[in-house]
C-alpha cells in the first residue's frame, strides 16, 4: 500500500461535492480539500479514474502527490491537531 496527499480545487460546487465523497471513500479528510489516502495499487487506479472521469480538466485541478513513511511521520501541524496517521489503515472500497 502507498499513501497519497490528494488535494484539490474544483470550479463547480456540484462537482467539487463529488470528487469530496470520492476522496472519502479512499481516504481521510485533512483539511477541506485536503485528502490522505493509503491505497493499493488497484485502487489508486480506480480513485484516478473516478477522478479523471468527473472533473473537466480546463476548468478543475486536482494533486494527487505520493509520500514515503518517513515523510508521513516527520508531517507536522500547526494548529488544530491532524489525525494520527497510521501505517495500518486500511482502506476498504466496495
């Protein structure tokens, strides 16, 4: 399994609330467009589709950026307290 900080800025309001119950079926919300996502090789291939198949691509921008273990550990918040992230998740999609 890899994890992903996946971040986004969708132009549409309908469509910005779909790709939020994408991201929330794959991960953990962040901040408020602001996914971590710990997922297998399947299925960062079916949340990339599900992504790329809703969002118009001249209007919508999303990240989808991989981070290492170490990374995740050193990760930092300043402020409101982030989740603890946990090498063990694991995320479930049916």
């Amino acid at each position: 399994m890899e994890s992903y900080l996946v971040c986004y800025d969708i132009a549409d309001a309908k469509r910005l609330r779909k790709v939020a119950r994408i991201c929330e079926d794959f991960g953990y919300r962040q901040q408020l467009s602001v996914f971590l996502m710990r997922v297998g090789t399947t299925q960062y291939v079916r949340l990339r589709s599900r992504l790329y198949d809703l969002i118009h691509p001249e209007e919508d921008q999303v990240l989808i950026i991989p981070l290492t273990d170490s990374n995740l550990q050193r990760m930092e918040t300043l402020g409101r307290p982030a989740e603890e992230y946990d090498k063990n998740d694991v995320v479930i999609v049916i």
